[in-house]
C-alpha cells in the first residue's frame, strides 16, 4: 500500500505521498502552508526533498498569485523520450561506446554551447524575449555578455541533467533525455525572485523565508512574469526537442538504420500553470512534480544506474493531477563526495556506457531515492506503461 502521511501545522494541511522526509524538507512544506495565498492544501510527491525556499516535489495551488522561487530558476526544467525502432539485438557495447563519445561532440554539456545560434529553432523566440529584455534590461545582466539562448539551443546543461539510451521491457530501445531553459531561464528565474523580495521587503510583510515572496495579480510586476515564465517553459520543451533532434544524428552515425515509432513525449517538471482545482481557478505550481491528469504520459527518470519509467496519469484530484518527477536526492551533493569513491560510482553504473571518474561522482545511483519505493507510494497516481533500463548514459 502506498504509504501517507499529513501534516496539519499551518493554515492548509500538507498532504505526503511518502513516509521519508527530511526535516528541512517539512519545514519548508510547513512554511508554504502558511502562506494565504495557499488553495486547500500543498502536496509533497514520494521523491520530495529540500530545495531553495519550496521542497523538490512539492505542487502548490496559489490564488491570483504566484511565488517565483517556488516555479525556481531552471524554469520549464523536463523530460522528454522517443521509441526507436532499434532493439537490443542492433548493437554492442563497442557501438554505443562510439555513440556516446558522438553525442559529447554533437550536443555542448556543462557550460558549453554551441558555435552558430540554432537559427531554425530560435527564430519563433526572438520578438517574445526581446519585448521581455526591453522591459527588464537586468535580466541580460544576469545572463553576460559571453552566452547567448540562441546559441544554448540544442544544449545539455549540468548537474542533473542527462542524456540516456535505454532498453524497455521488450528490449526496444528509447531515446530519453532531461534539460531545461538553460542559462536564460535562469536569468528569468533569478531575476524576478529578487524582484518578489524586494516588493515584500519595501511593504515590510513578514515571511517565514523569503523565498517565498509572491507576486499577487494586479501588482506591478505580475503579467510581467506570467510572460516570461511563460516563454522560458515554451523555450525549455524546444530545447529539448532541438537536443533530440542532435541526439538521433548521433544515433544514425553509428548504429543501424532505425525509426522513431509514435509520438514523443515532452513534459515539464518545473513550471506553473493555469488549472482548476477544488472549484477554484488557480495558480498551479509543480516544483519538480509532472503533470498526471487521466492519460496522461509522462517519463519518471531514476538516477544512471536505475530504472526509469514512462507512465500514464490517473487523475488524482488530491495530488492536483501530479506525480512525482524522479528519485530524488536523499543526500546532498557535497555529502555524495563524502560518502562514495569512484570505485563505488564504478560498481554501481556497472553495465551503463558512461563517464565513471570524479567528475560525476555527486550523481552517484546512492546519492538517490530508491525509484522503486517511489513508485510504489504513487501507485494510485499512476499506471506504468514502460519499464526502462539504461545502456548508456551522458551527463554534463
């Protein structure tokens, strides 16, 4: 049975989809529910954990408001996969070897970008960021003179985010990668979490953090940020299918000749959005949640030594039609480095094609919630579809 629990502690109950939790982590979700802009309650996803103001894995319904800080800086952060018509017969690991040293070359990771803008996918950006730019000149600011969204069109990232090739239940072999809106979503993001700050702190409003400092309709600065948060989350799903695109050509540089069979999936699990829930029209908040209303598809990614999952939604109105969005740390990077050595990253990525040195030691499988019992305290949210296992895996 998928294990709950909830919290009544502030003006809205915390209702949580999972036993584990941190104590940062629940207080975070106390302080949310405290907030009277809160809808009926706060749910906190099986993979919840702590994050900067508002948990990871946490959906927020906001009346005629919005908290930048819980939609968060890599705005419109998601997944997305494709069926390939390839099986696990159509190569060897001498093969994907040759394809992940292509992919490291085609897609720019870390801070990379590319040399050329890509102009076919960035043409349909230019006059919406412009208008945002003219209007908010500090974001440039904060993005510098040396990086250019058009040119992080088709780009990786660090941190978490990652490329893969895995294998599903059948043995047929899926395209699965995760990223976000890069250098300019976290320009964006930044940029009007300050903005929100120094609005509660001009009206002298107390805040049990001020991460948590929101933009209510009407004020000055609120359709500003519907705007571009709206054009970030746009610019985070054409990166990603602009990467897919890359990530394909590397694929047919190497491997045989191969389809994409049925339609991709492209989900955000960082972004708000305008839905309906318990009667009222709110702003509906995922900080690493994804969509899961009936039929739904969505991708549910464990860490690169894991299995990760395509499922379909089951509607739940008590998680505001949200599922969780991954494992989810259970330790914190510097503690990860503390903990494991590159032997264990070596044992535990064990028959993976991917980088296995120091570099990436913070993104050790251990560093990671058991995705298993995640999906087990989201049973009722969710069906599976696929069962994926990856063979190959590039991170930034």
């Amino acid at each position: 049975m998928p294990v709950r629990q909830e919290i009544r502690e502030g003006r809205v109950p915390v209702k949580v989809y999972t036993g584990e939790i941190e104590a940062a982590a629940r207080q975070q979700l106390v302080n949310i529910s405290h907030l009277p802009i809160v809808h009926h309650h706060v749910a906190a996803m099986p993979d919840v954990h702590l994050g900067i103001g508002a948990t990871v894995g946490s959906v927020i319904p906001t009346l005629k408001a919005i908290i930048p800080a819980a939609v968060g800086v890599d705005i419109g952060c998601g997944m997305m996969a494709a069926r390939l018509s390839l099986s696990a017969i159509d190569f060897s690991e001498k093969e994907l070897k040759k394809v992940f040293s292509q992919i490291e070359r085609d897609v720019p990771v870390g801070f990379n970008q590319h040399d050329d803008a890509r102009t076919h996918a960035a043409k349909p950006f230019h006059r919406g960021l412009k208008k945002i730019l003219d209007q908010h000149p500090g974001i440039q600011k904060r993005v510098g003179k040396h990086s250019s969204w058009a040119h992080q069109m088709g780009t990786l990232g660090g941190g978490n985010h990652f490329i893969e090739l895995c294998l599903d239940e059948a043995g047929r072999a899926w395209v699965m990668l995760h990223s976000g809106s890069r250098g300019i979503g976290n320009a964006i993001g930044t940029y009007f979490i300050e903005l929100a700050k120094k609005d509660f702190q001009k009206n002298h409003i107390h805040l049990p953090d001020s991460n948590l400092s929101y933009f209510p309709e009407g004020a000055e600065h609120f359709d500003d940020y519907v705007e571009a948060v709206g054009w970030a989350q746009d610019y985070a799903a054409a990166n990603r299918a602009e990467m897919m695109e890359l990530v394909l050509d590397s694929l047919r540089r190497h491997l045989p000749s191969f389809g994409v069979t049925g339609a991709a999936v492209n989900c955000h699990h960082n972004y708000v959005e305008r839905e309906t829930h318990y009667g009222e029209e709110v702003w509906l908040t995922r900080k690493g949640a994804i969509r899961a209303g009936a039929g739904d598809l969505g991708i549910i990614p464990g860490s690169m030594g894991a299995r990760s999952y395509i499922v379909r939604g089951k509607g739940s109105a008590e998680s505001f039609h949200s599922c969780a969005h991954g494992a989810g740390r259970r330790m914190s990077r510097t503690a990860a480095e503390k903990q494991f050595n590159v032997s264990d990253l070596i044992k535990q990525t064990e028959g993976v094609v991917c980088r296995k040195d120091k570099g990436v030691l913070d993104e050790i499988p251990g560093a990671y919630k058991d995705i298993d019992e995640v999906m087990a305290n989201q049973s009722d949210l969710v069906e599976v579809v696929h069962t994926l296992k990856q063979v190959l895996c590039v991170k930034g």
